[in-house]
C-alpha cells in the first residue's frame, strides 16, 4: 500500500510570515517531498509548494479602528479555512503570527484533534499577557524566533522552542554593498536613501507622504541623493506610485518589485516602517530610523497596554535605543530628515559590529530547527504517515 502523503495546513497573514513559513516548508519537503501544505500563503510560501485559499493581503491589517472594517470578511475566511480542515483534516496546523486569526483556530483545530503549532510567539513579553492561557489551550508548541521568549512560554505552561529567525540565516554577516549596489544599477558614488513605508495598505497611507517630505528635506544636505522603494507585492506597487503622483516629489523616486535587502544594504540610510524591516535592516547593517504611525485612539490603547520601553525589534533584542525610533507627532518631514542625517554621520564600523553581535544570536539555522522540531512533534504523536 503506497503510505498517504504527510498533510500540514499552514496559514500566514502577513510579509514576515510568508518569509519565515517558505523556509520551513522547502526544508520539510527536503524530508518528506510529497508532503501536502494548504491553507493561507504568500507568494514565497506558494513559490515553495503551498496552495493558498484565500488571498494573505486580506488578513494584513494591523491596529484597533483600522480592523474595524475587515472584521465580517475575516470572520468568513476563518469561518471557511476551518471547514475546509475539518473536511480535510491535517495531521498537524501551523499558524504563522497573526495571532487574532491563528490562535482562534488553533484552539478549535485542537480541540478536533489536531496537533497545532503557534510560529512566532505572540508579545505576552509586551502587553495582553492574558493571551498566554488561550494561547496554551490553543497550541500544543510554540516556535519563538527571539531568545528571551522561551522563558515567557515555560512561565505560562506553553512549550516554547527558540528557533532563531530564518533571516537571520539568509543575511550574511558581512554584506557586500557593493555587489547590492551593482543588481540596483547604482555606482559607487550615487547618493541613496531606502524608503519603506510598510508591507500593509494602512502602513502606507499613514506614512509614505512623511516619508517622501523627509527625504525631500534630506536632499537638500545631499544635493544628489535619490529614492528606492522596494514594493512586496503588484498591490502595494500600484498603491504606491499612485500615491507618487498626487505627491510629485522633488526627488527621484524608484520604486522596486522586491529587492529590499540589496535595498537596505546599499543604501546611504534606510527610512522605515516598525516591525520585521527594522530587524531585517539591522541585519544588513543599514543606518536606519524607525518610524510608525498608529489611528488617534489605537495609540491611545497602545500607550496604555504596550509595557516595554522601545518598540523596535533592534532596540527591543539590546533593551536599549540601538537605533532611533520616532513615533506619532514625531514623524514629520524637519524631524526625521535630521535625525537620518545624524544616522549617516555615526561611526559605521562600530555601528556594523553592534549589528552583527545581535544578528550571530538570531542565527541558528531556523527554517532547519523549525522543520525538524515540527517532524519530531508529529513522531512524538504518533502522526507521522505510515
């Protein structure tokens, strides 16, 4: 009797979580290469073999009021991806972050009987520490990218693996501007600023304007300088320069399908969104400020519930401003051109090893450790396809 294919469903909701599961899942059909993966996926994850039921830009939408709207086409997707596994049972699920949606189902997956796994460990570390009781009757393991999460997990009775991050182990410590230079068409001599307003529609319509001023105020220290800004997707692309045209910058603007880490490593200075860029960018030993903008009444909540002092993961990883990090009424084109141009006059090779210290503990070989751990939870339950 050939043995039934290993079935996993997956689902992803944003940029970074289609970054970290692509990886796992090439890495587990290295083992197992007729393994079936369905459920929600981004394009690397598709790329690498998953088949997706629904859109992942659907489920990118970050803060209080900005969800609002989406909530009844959510409810439907979850309500949908759910069926569909309880008429297809997998023998294990892997929600990718977005915990609002994975965790729910999880929990009701579990509850069926299937092994469940949480990828990226919810921040119970920065505020709604409460979510650790559901996020233990939901999953049976967590995977944690960041070294200090683990012990949050064990405190709450949740079984955390430190994984590492995958881009941790794509980025090499030592990055050659040069050569990223040389795939953007860009001399050695060329004046660059990276621009990248976020992977989400919101993140854009909040900050691209702030972001395009800022560099505009910056070129006037660098008479020569010009913009890049990679794009994730043909959606974000067309939001984009759409967006460019009512702005008609007085900068050269180009925008670029994919791309962002030659981006940030050739680059002069990155401008960017808060969240996985920042750690991405720090990786490429990019000067940088991190930026964000959040609806009046979400920042309101937030300044109530968020307990760490930083919100960059850069800072956040060293418990100290590494890098500097502006929000709300400070984002504004006067304020941010400055403080990038101070970014640009601090000591690099000091600034390079300060990067590198944090990345080299981020570095483990995740997309293997994650594969592996998720295979040895199937064993250990007995789910492995025989």
């Amino acid at each position: 009797m050939t043995p039934k294919p290993l079935r996993i469903g997956i689902v992803a909701g944003e940029t970074s979580g289609d970054i970290l599961a692509s990886g796992m899942v090439a890495a587990i059909r290295k083992q197992y290469p007729d393994a079936i993966f369905e459920g929600i996926a981004g394009p690397r994850m598709q790329a690498a073999g998953c088949t997706t039921l629904f859109d992942m830009d659907e489920l990118s939408v970050m803060g209080i009021v900005e969800v609002l709207p989406k909530i009844p086409r959510i409810l439907h997707i979850r309500k949908t991806v759910l069926q569909y596994f309880i008429e297809n049972p997998p023998d294990i699920f892997i929600g990718v972050d977005a915990p609002d949606f994975n965790l729910s189902l999880e929990e009701k997956l579990k509850n069926l009987g299937v092994l469940t796994v949480h990828y990226v460990c919810p921040t119970i570390w920065a505020w709604k520490e409460k979510r650790a009781k559901k996020i233990a009757r939901a999953t049976d393991a967590v995977y944690c990218v960041f070294p200090f999460e683990p012990e949050h997990c064990h405190k709450h009775g949740i079984k955390g693996h430190f994984v590492g991050h995958s881009l941790a182990d794509q980025i090499p410590l030592q990055v050659d501007k040069a050569a990223a230079r040389e795939t953007l068409e860009l001399s050695e001599h060329d004046q660059v600023i990276g621009l990248l307003p976020g992977s989400r529609a919101s993140e854009v319509d909040m900050l691209l304007e702030d972001f395009v001023r800022s560099a505009e105020k910056l070129k006037v220290k660098m008479p020569e300088l010009k913009a890049l800004i990679p794009v994730v997707n043909k959606q974000r692309k067309a939001q984009i320069e759409k967006k460019l045209q009512t702005l008609s910058p007085k900068i050269e603007v180009r925008t670029i399908f994919g791309h962002a880490q030659e981006v940030m490593i050739a680059a002069d200075c990155v401008l960017l969104a808060s969240g996985t860029a920042a750690l991405e960018a720090m990786m490429c030993k990019s000067p940088m400020v991190v930026a964000y903008k959040l609806k009046a009444f979400t920042h309101f909540m937030m300044k109530r519930l968020y307990k760490p002092k930083y919100f960059s993961l850069p800072n956040i990883l060293v418990n100290r401003e590494m890098v500097p990090e502006l929000l709300q009424e400070q984002v504004n084109p006067d304020n941010v051109a400055d403080i990038l141009w101070q970014q640009m006059q601090r000591d690099k090779e000091e600034f390079h090893t300060e990067c590198a210290a944090v990345h080299e503990t981020l570095k483990l070989q995740a997309d293997v450790v994650a594969a592996n751990t998720t295979i040895q939870l199937l064993k250990d339950a007995g789910k492995l396809p025989c």
